[in-house]
C-alpha cells in the first residue's frame, strides 16, 4: 500500500479557500489531476494497479477516542494533527522495492511554480498483512 498524506490546509489550498497561501489556479488542478490520472493508467497497463481512492479533507472526518472505557467522537480537523492520511494507492507487484519504486515516482507531481510545502513532503510504503504472522515486527 502507498499512502499519501496531506493536512486540512492542503486541501484548503487546493479548493482555493486557504487565504494565507496562493491557490491552485485550475490550470495547476488539471496538471496535478492529469499527472495521477497518468500514474494510476500506467499501473493498470502494467497489471501491478488493484485499488486507489483518494480521502475528502480532514474536516470531513471523526476520531472516536475510549476516555474511561466511553467512547467519546470529535469531529475534524484535529488541532494535534499535523497530517492525514490524504489517499492510498493498492499495488501487486514482485517485491517491496518495486512497490517503492513505483512510489517513488510520485516525487514529480506537479505543483504551482510558486508553491512552498510547509512542511516535509513523504508517501509511505508498507506490506499488506497475509496473515497473523505479517503482523510481527
């Protein structure tokens, strides 16, 4: 699985509601639309592409917490939380380093120009468990 993460502002950013830094002009959205849309063809064509969804903004979600053995919901976006998981991406693939490598070619989605990332930019890659004994460290 190759997880992308993202933060309440990104999305803000790109919806064009984030007024502390320039929005994506629809010309960058198309870009960045066409540059997945590409990505994910290009798994498919390969046989290694099974699943991707992409996730709506952290204001959309719920945390449910156990606080003495209650569950307790808070509505999002969490303060604490700098990052989400924003989207994921299933792949079948030979190896780990092949999945990695398909990863690592998310380094080039496009941006605006003058676009400044606030923070580092990083997608994980992790083994979907088989079975009870994929679950050990």
């Amino acid at each position: 699985m190759i997880m992308l993460y993202g933060a309440q502002r990104d999305f803000d950013m790109l919806s064009g509601k984030d007024a502390g830094r320039p929005a994506w002009s629809p010309e960058d959205a198309a870009e960045l639309h066409a540059f997945m849309v590409k990505w994910n063809q290009d798994l498919v064509e390969s046989g290694e592409f099974v699943d991707a969804q992409g996730l709506t903004a952290p204001v959309h979600a719920r945390r449910i917490r156990l606080r003495e053995g209650v569950p307790v919901v808070t509505d999002g976006p969490y303060p604490e939380t700098q990052e989400v998981l924003a989207g994921y991406t299933l792949v079948d693939c030979e190896s780990f380093d092949r999945a990695t490598e398909i990863a690592a070619r998310l380094a080039r989605t496009p941006h605006p120009k003058d676009a400044e990332l606030d923070r580092e930019w990083y997608v994980d890659v992790r083994p979907v468990a088989d079975g009870m004994g994929d679950l050990e460290a």
